[in-house]
C-alpha cells in the first residue's frame, strides 16, 4: 500500500565535508534529489558555515545543526535560541533532564525541533563498558536516555535502526521521532559505524528520518547514490505501512 510520506523529505545527507566550498558544491550536486542537510562537528569551525546555512535555508532546503550541545541549561537555552533565530529545523543535545529542558525554554515557541542523542551509533557494549556503562546493555541506555528525553520534552531521539522499534513502542507509536544514522546499503564499507542497519531495515523497524553522509557524499556518483536510497526507501515506507494497514 503507498504512503503519503515523501521519501526525499525523511533524507538527510550528512555534509561531513571539509569546508564550505566543497559542501556547497555537493548540495549543487544533489540539486532536485536531496532537500535536507545535517551539519556538524566537521563544519563547525569553517569559515562561512552560518553563511552556508542561511542560504540553505533561504533556497528552500532544511537544515538539521547536528551540534550534539552539552552544557549547563543556561549556557544551551541561549545556544539552542541562536539556532532558532538561524531557522534550522531539527538540532541535537545531549544529555540530562535539566539540561535537555534547558534546550526546551531556548526553543520556545518556535518550530525548531530537539533531538536527544542516545547512543551514538559508532558505539557498542564494549565502549559503554570503557565509559563506565558495564551493566547496561546498548537497548537498555538508549532506551533509558529516550524515555527521559520524551519526558523532558524533546522531540524525538538519535538512535541506530537496531533500537528504533523499541524505541517507538516506548512513545505508543508516534510521538517521539526516530533519526537513525549509522546507515549502510547493502555491499557498502561499514567505516566507524558498530550498530549499523540498511536503509530499508531501518525504516522497517520504525524509523522516522534516516541521516546518511559518507554512502552519498562520498561516493563517486552522489546524485545516483541517493536515488538509489530513496528508491529503497519508498519501498520500506510502503511496506511499513502495508504492514500497518
Ligand atoms: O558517513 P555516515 O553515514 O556514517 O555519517 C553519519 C552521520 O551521522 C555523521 O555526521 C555522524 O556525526 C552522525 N551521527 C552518527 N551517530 C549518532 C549521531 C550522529 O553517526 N548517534
């Protein structure tokens, strides 16, 4: 049974790119098949990356500042309110009640929406161990992280395919997004990322929006590297909702 979700609409392309220039060509290159664009750590010092954003914004592309703030709640209420008046859609921050509800006050009334991340999805039992997690499993904090996240009032949360089910049975069903990262197609290097899932596996599983940066950014042929996603990710929306109906 089709959907009425547009796939091009729940893609977001990571530009983990080393400057401005070169991010700005890759969104020249996706012209007409990707319209959101997630930018982090790897920009956040560039020349220009406000700039960059703007003009996203101002050709009618969406911007998720993946930023992953951490602080104390007033130091993030007045980052997270920069964010609002830059008008990004989706941006990320980490962490405890207090000061996931600092990022809460410093979005206001906008229609920014908060993402907490859980586990990053490079991350398995092991490196929860080193952190001091030894004895919780990854389910288990992220599962943790996103209830209180709900709670605290976020919109959704980071999270690896491999939780997003639970993840939203935890909501019953809808009220808490799941952005899921750590996406590999089918034949494709796993690079850094432990807890990774395929587009349509992730989907499957619950996922609302899927961030995928060095599968399309990094390939030889972007523009047919995304297509190839999307196509994949039309079907998985489809038969989600066949399996729903
Ligand atoms: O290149 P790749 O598809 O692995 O990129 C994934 C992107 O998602 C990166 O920009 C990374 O910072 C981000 N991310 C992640 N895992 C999280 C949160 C964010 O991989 N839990």
């Amino acid at each position: 049974m089709p959907t009425n979700i547009d796939a091009k609409e729940r893609l977001i392309t990571a530009l983990d790119l080393p400057g401005v220039a070169q991010a700005r060509q890759k969104v020249e290159e996706l012209e007409g098949v990707v319209s959101f664009f997630k930018i982090g750590l790897t920009l956040q010092l560039a020349p220009g990356v406000e700039q960059l954003i703007q003009e996203l914004i101002r050709g009618g592309k969406r911007v998720f500042l993946d930023y992953k703030y951490y602080d104390i709640p007033e130091t993030v209420k007045t980052a997270v309110s920069r964010a609002v008046d830059l008008g990004v859609s989706f941006l990320t921050v980490h962490g405890s009640t207090p000061v996931i509800q600092g990022a809460v006050k410093g979005r206001g009334s906008s229609p920014l929406k908060l993402f907490a991340v859980t586990v990053l999805t490079s991350m398995d039992k092991a490196d929860l161990a080193e952190l001091g997690y030894e004895n919780l499993s990854v389910e288990e904090l992220v599962l943790f992280r996103a209830r209180k996240a709900l709670e605290a009032g976020c919109d959704g949360v980071i999270a690896s395919g491999r939780e997003a089910r639970q993840v939203k049975a935890l909501a019953g069903g809808s009220r808490l997004l799941v952005v899921t990262p750590g996406i590999r197609p089918d034949g494709y290097a796993e690079d850094d990322q432990k807890r990774r899932t395929t587009p349509a596996d992730a989907i499957l599983a619950g996922a609302d929006y899927l961030v995928i940066g060095r599968p399309i950014v990094g390939a030889a042929e972007p523009r047919e590297a995304a297509e190839r996603i999307l196509a994949q990710m039309r079907e998985a929306f489809d038969k989600a909702a066949a399996g729903r109906g």
